[in-house]
RNA sequence: UCCCCGAUAGCUCAAUGGUAGAGCAACCGGCUGUUAACCGGUAGGUUGUAGGUUCGAAUCCUACUCGGGGAGCCA
C-alpha cells in the first residue's frame, strides 16, 4: 500500500494522498467530523462533510480512538488546523478498531502512565522525547566517526566488577558467578590499544536501591577511550561532544524543543571552552556560598546543584581527590593527592553528566592501588596485562544518555528519557 | 538501608467524625470549522488490605501492601 508520511504533507499538495496511522482523537458535530491521525511524523487532521460522503461519515463516527486507519484524501493547507495541512478526506478505512483506550487526553498520574508505559510513549510528548534521544546517539556516534573514533562494543556479562565499588546484577552463568556490567570502561583500554581511539555505546545495569529522579537500574553510556589522550585532551574530547550534540539538536529537532516548552535559548547560549574548575576551587566556591564543607569530602547532589547553577554551560570540576575516585585513575604528578580526572557537571541540576579521566600506564602504581582497594587481583591479570605490553598514556570517559536527554529536554525525571524504564521497584510493563 | 508523602468511580480529584460527589472517559441524544470542542441525559463505588477507637470512620490510631519524592551511591 503507498502511503506518505505526515510529515511530507507538505510536498503533496493539492494532490490526492494516502496516510496510514492510528485515530489520536475526533471531533464532531452533526454535519462534520474531524479526524485527527497520528503516524509517528506528525499530526494531521482529516475533515469529513456529512452531505458530501454520508457513508464515510457514519463510518468514521463509529472509530475509537487509538484505532488504526487509512485515510484518503486530498491536501491542502489549512493554517486553523494542526501541523499547518489538512485532508478532505476520500476514502476511510478501518485496519483494527481498538478497545475502549485507557490513555485520554486528559491529565494522568505517573504511576497510571508508567503502568501502561507501551502505550505512553504513543502520545506527542513522549514522541518528541524518543526523537530526541535518537538524535543526540545519531550525533554522537557521527561526531567519533568523524574523530577516527572506532566503534568497539563492549561486553554486556563480566565475570568481575569493573571497579569494586558498586552493587552489581548478579547472574548464574552456567554455575559460575557472573555480572552485568556496570561499565565497559576496563575493555574499553583494551580496544584502545588495539585501535587508537575506540567509543562503546551500550546498556549498563547498577543493583543499588536508588531512588531518584537522576537514577535507572538499567541507563545507557556512550564510553571513549583514546591512546596518548591526556586529561587535558579528554576534557577538550568531552566538550566537543556535547556541543556537537547540543548543535545538532538544535539544527534537527527545533520543533521537538519548542513543543516540550524548553527554553531553547539556555541551550543556544552554551559556547566552548566549558568552564574548568579543580576540586580544590570547587570546594572554594561551596564555602563562599555557605555550605560546610572540608576538604577530601566527595560531592553530594546538592553541591552539584549549587556548584552547575553558578554556570550558564556544563562544568568540569577536575582534579579530585585520590581517596574518592577509582583505583584506576592517573595521579597529578605535580599533586599526587589528586587525580588527573574529572566530572562535567550539567547545569540547571541535572548532576553528573560525565565522568572520565587518564588512567594509570604505570604498572608497578596499578599493582600498589588493586592491592590498596582490596580487589581480586587475578580478576585484573588480563587489565594488567595492557601495561605490560606497549603501555602507553591514555584517557577516556562515560557519557550518561538519559540524564544528557533529561538536561536538553528540560525533563523533571530521567524515566521519560527512556523507552521503557527500569526503576526500583518497578520492571513492568 | 534511612527520612518524608500518598492510595476514594476507568482517569484526575473533592468530601477534615454525621446521607460518598464533580469534571473527563464510556454509552444515548443535539449541534456545519472543531482545537484537551461544546450542550443535555444514562450508567458507574466493599474509599489499597487487616485490625482497633467510636453511637457513627473515606476521615482518628496500629500494622501490612503497593507506589511517589529525597538522602547515600553513582552516570
């Protein structure tokens, strides 16, 4: 069956067209229908005259919504009805009429929404989120693609926690212990030294009870690593890629952003380089703003809030502690009570967007910090052995997509950002 | 794991110790340009579960169940 797309109306007007999709509502009075259907590109609103095609007319009055259909008709524009086009319709065909449908267009509560999730995303709102989140992954894998950045999957099921500190998924693989991973980080120096420079993009699962509006079970991460990449490379790496995201949303989903009411000119506004700051400056500003603080103390999500909203554009605070940062991370040679890694921080409260750093080439130091943070050393042998073999310097980091899609669309939680949300509590539908 | 909050019609909510109600959705009818259309009508309830206080409980108390927000941890 040729059909268009509602978003191409536009191309065919005056002509007589076929548009296939689902009723999104109607409205009636006795002499004329307006249907309004949905496909996925768009609304578009289909007009029925009862004296013109009575049959078509008591046909379409018996359609419920959510029903799918295929309608007939001739375009024109039409400026009072939604999308700018509209169909005199022709022909009307009924594919499967639906049920009494449980979402109306009135308001909903989140539990009755996420409740019936599969049917949530139908509506325009969570439309335009999906679209959105589809073209910040298109633009991030363009933007390594076009930085010599090969793309290495990483592995979904380890046989060890990557860095020994968070609760993980465990699985019986065939008898033995298994995990889902909580991130591809460690491979990930692995394919760096096979390739150069090498991204992942893939699920990661953490097991802790979290309960947040920042927080899935179960969220997607966009890893690079980079051989000879310094901390300072990676910064630069890291803030070429959100702006790159941020410009290509700008460019190709404008109208996503409009209808969820974000202010777009906040994500006009943003400029490189990002604003740099160490931890020791960070910890600085907090005191100039009040809060108690000492230094060696790792960052709550209030710090974050107030640190971000001091900033019109992300913020990297670099330059942590080495007690509070992972075993893996490259001391400062010109301080080694921090290290060469760093957070970027999104703004208007959205938290931690990225966290990356250069990790340690040097054998002898990686041995010293597995042995210092109590992890199964065999369980490295294989990460080790990347020191041994050609070590050389090198940095990556992890982008965390649902809270990057809840920052562009200003969204007040990340389980909107996702398809189908794993949450505490909550693994339905 | 801890702290706070919530559960009443299919949905969103009201009823603050005294006869459980409204709007929307559904169904029936009306309306020739609707925009979450509108107008009239019909139907719809073991007030999350269990117990307690009381002449009387949706309302007060206890426990439980389910869920929401936050902390910690993190992206």
């Amino acid at each position: 069956m040729q059909s268009i797309l509602i978003k191409h109306l536009g191309k065919h007007v005056g002509e007589e067209v076929t548009v296939q999709g689902w009723l999104y509502n109607k409205r009636s009075s006795g002499k004329i229908q307006f249907l309004i259907v949905r496909d996925g590109t768009g609304l578009v609103q289909g007009v029925l005259v009862k004296k013109e095609a009575p049959e078509l007319f008591d046909l379409a009055k018996g359609i419920t919504q959510e029903s799918s259909i295929r309608v007939k008709g001739i375009v024109r524009e039409e400026p009072r009805s939604v999308g700018g086009y509209e169909l005199t319709v022709t022909g009307l065909e009924v594919i499967s009429m639906a049920e009494e449908y449980p979402i109306s267009h009135k308001e909903h509560g989140v539990d009755f929404l996420m409740d019936r999730r599969h049917l949530w995303i139908r509506t325009p709102r969570q439309n335009a989120i999906l679209r959105i989140r589809a073209e910040i992954e298109q633009a991030a894998r363009d933007f390594f693609h076009q930085n010599d950045f090969t793309l290495v999957d990483s592995p979904i099921i380890t046989p060890a926690a990557c860095e020994g500190t968070t609760t993980l998924f465990e699985l019986d693989y065939h008898g033995e212990k298994a995990y889902l991973s909580q991130s591809g980080q460690l491979y990930n120096e692995a394919s760096a030294m096979a390739v150069g420079r090498m991204y992942c993009f893939g699920p990661t699962f953490r097991a802790e009870k979290s309960k947040t509006r920042r927080h899935l079970m179960e969220f997607w991460m966009i890893e690079a690593e980079a051989a000879f990449f310094d901390h300072e490379d990676n910064m630069k790496l890291q803030e070429e890629l959100v702006y790159f995201i941020i410009q290509r949303v700008l460019e190709r989903r404008r109208k996503d952003l409009e209808f969820l009411g974000r202010d777009i000119s906040k994500l006009e506004a943003i400029q490189l380089p990002f604003p740099r700051l160490s931890y020791t400056e960070a910890v600085e500003l907090l005191k100039s703003k009040g809060e108690e603080f000492e230094w060696g103390q790792d960052f709550g999500a209030p710090h974050e809030t107030i640190i971000s909203e001091s900033f019109d554009a992300p913020v990297f605070i670099h330059r942590f502690p080495a007690e509070i940062k992972a075993f893996y991370m490259k001391p400062d040679p010109e301080d080694p009570r921090v290290v060469l890694g760093a957070d970027l921080i999104a703004p208007e409260g959205y938290g931690e967007m990225i966290g990356g750093g250069q990790r340690i080439d040097d054998l002898k130091l990686l041995e010293q910090r597995i042995e210092e943070h109590k992890l199964p050393r065999e369980a490295f042998e294989w990460y080790l052995d990347l020191r041994r073999y050609g070590s050389v310097p090198h940095s990556g980091f992890g982008l965390g997509l649902e809270r990057t899609v809840a920052w562009i669309c200003k969204l007040d939680h990340v389980r909107e950002t996702i398809p189908f949300p794993r949450m505490l509590y909550r693994v339905y539908p």
